[in-house]
C-alpha cells in the first residue's frame, strides 16, 4: 500500500511514539564494552555496497521490475485512489504489559469497522487462530445474513508450522458456521503470473503475507495485525483503515476472480471430513488430505497442536 497525503503524517507520529518509548533502546545500550575501528567501518560499507549490487541484480527484483503493478507505476498509468484514511495502532504500554484498558488495543479499535458490515466481510490473514470465541462470532455473522470469506495459509504455503497446528484444529467448525474459508497454494506464484493481476516474489513457493480486511467492498484496512493470540495480546500493530470503495472493490474483486486456481477451497464431505478443492486451468481437483505436504509436515503441525499454548500463537 502507498500512502500520499496526512497519512503519512499520522504514520510518521505513530513511529515517533514507539521511538522515544521506554520500550525502544539505544544502539549503544546493547553494544557495551564492543570496540569499533575507522577500518571496521570502511570494511562493512565495502560488504553492504558489494551486497546491494548483487540485490539489484538478483532474480527477485528483476521479477519484480517485470510485474504489471511496477511497470504501470513506472509508466503513470497506475490510478490514486483518494479517501478518507486513518491510521490505528497498538499503544507501546502493549509491550510491557502495562494496559488495564483493552479498548487501547488495535484489535478492539477495529471492532466498529466489523460491526459495521451488513453483507461481506473478506479477511486475509497468513496467520488464523480464531479460538473457540473467535468461531462463535463468526458463525452469528453468518446466521445474520453476513457473507464471511477467510484467506489464509495452507500447511504447503506457511512458514510457520506451529501457528498452523493452532488453526488446523478450528476448521470444521468454521466450515460448520458457514464460513468460506480459503487456503492458498504454494505455487500460487505461478498462477498471479498467468494473470499478471498481483505481484509475484519470482521463487517456486509463494506465502501469504499481507494482512486486510474488507467490509461490505467499501471499507479497507490494511496492516500488520494478524488474526490470532499473538497479535491480539502480544505484538505490536498497526494499519490503516480507508473508506474508499473503488480501491475495496478492485482489490476484492481481483482477489475473488483469482481464488479458484489460487487457492484450495476447505469444505466438509459427506462424512464430515475436510476436503480441498482447487481448479488447474479450468479443470476441478478435488483432495481429501493436507494438499502439497509431506508426512513430516503433516506429523509436526499434528504434534504442535497438542504441545505448543495457543496463547502464545
């Protein structure tokens, strides 16, 4: 996302807070009794400028250069959208666990934005970990009419095996609320470049790492909170919420019009038991395990689902 405009103010004031917080330290404070010469310093500007170059010349930004969203930038074709914007963020006490008021957090300031919602609510989130309160509020969404679509990372495409083993678990129930839920596919990245409609990371396995939000295609948060315990109670967040139904239905749109061959649909069969259901070039594939996985994977998100505190996911 690029902001222009007061945003970019509010951004700049929430990055000063956290910089003259208690929660921010001096370099020197960590560096304590290291001793750095004049030729130290020449030899690491030696390494940096040396490690830029290669950066430049690497595959990923040449990839990068070469997707549609860079080129129309390049060349003034890629519309502004003007709107109203403002900017939330957790509050530095967060960290230090300082808080007795949780209305301070971020997640709690966002609640009005949901609740706003009377026909759809699009959440894409890399981590999800709903909890058992988090499936109740969905599934009374859902029974009030509120088409509620989840995006998040398949055990193929996530980095991190020990949120998954959080997620894995609340998936029927999800599905059993009403909840479309979508995981992505690790070779999403060949797909965004048949369409040239999102950007590609240029690798053979790609992972979802934004985080947004789209209520009823006209309001958009975008940011760094996640949907799990960790971002809730632990981090610290922030992001942007935008009144602006152009970006919200473009970006909606393209994401919806994509999801088929880019993600694996989760639904339950006629036995109650998961099953992934994805499209190659018009044709339907239809899995009844973990899609893309390993046995080692697949054991290892198991094992975490018993050990490892959710609250600390």
């Amino acid at each position: 996302l690029w902001s222009i405009g007061p945003v970019v103010r509010d951004l700049s004031i929430e990055f000063d807070t956290y910089w003259n917080s208690e929660t921010s330290y001096p370099i020197a404070s960590v560096t304590q009794g290291l001793k750095v010469t004049q030729e130290d310093l020449y030899e690491l500007r030696a390494k940096l400028r040396l490690e830029n170059l290669k950066a430049i010349d690497s595959v990923y930004v040449k990839t990068l250069k070469d997707t549609q969203l860079v080129r129309r930038f390049s060349q003034g074709e890629l519309p502004l959208y003007w709107c109203p914007s403002k900017v939330y963020s957790d509050p530095p006490e967060k960290l230090m666990h300082k808080i007795h008021d949780e209305s301070q957090n971020l997640n709690f300031q966002l609640r009005p934005y949901v609740e706003s919602a009377k026909k759809e609510i699009l959440m894409v989130t890399p981590y999800f970990v709903p909890g058992p309160n988090g499936v109740e509020y969905f599934r009374q969404k859902v029974k009030s009419g509120i088409s509620v679509i989840v995006i998040t990372n398949s055990l193929a495409s996530g980095d991190v095996a020990t949120v998954f083993s959080g997620y894995k678990k609340y998936r029927k129930d999800l599905i059993k609320a009403g909840v479309h839920l979508y995981e992505l596919r690790p070779n999403v990245d060949k797909e965004m470049r048949k369409t040239k409609t999102m950007g590609s990371s240029g690798g053979s396995h790609a992972g979802l790492h934004g985080k947004v939000m789209v209520f009823d295609n006209s309001t958009m948060f975008v940011g760094s909170m996640n949907l799990d315990p960790r971002s809730f109670n632990l981090n610290s967040e922030m992001g942007v919420v935008m009144k602006c139904p152009d970006l919200a239905n473009a970006f909606s749109g393209k994401f919806k019009h994509n999801l088929a061959e880019i993600a694996y649909k989760v639904d339950l069969d006629d036995k109650g038991e998961l099953v992934w259901t994805t499209y190659d070039e018009g044709k339907k594939t239809t899995l009844h395990g973990e899609p893309e996985t390993s046995w080692w994977q697949r054991t290892k998100a198991s094992f975490m689902s018993i050990f490892v505190p959710e609250s600390k996911l």
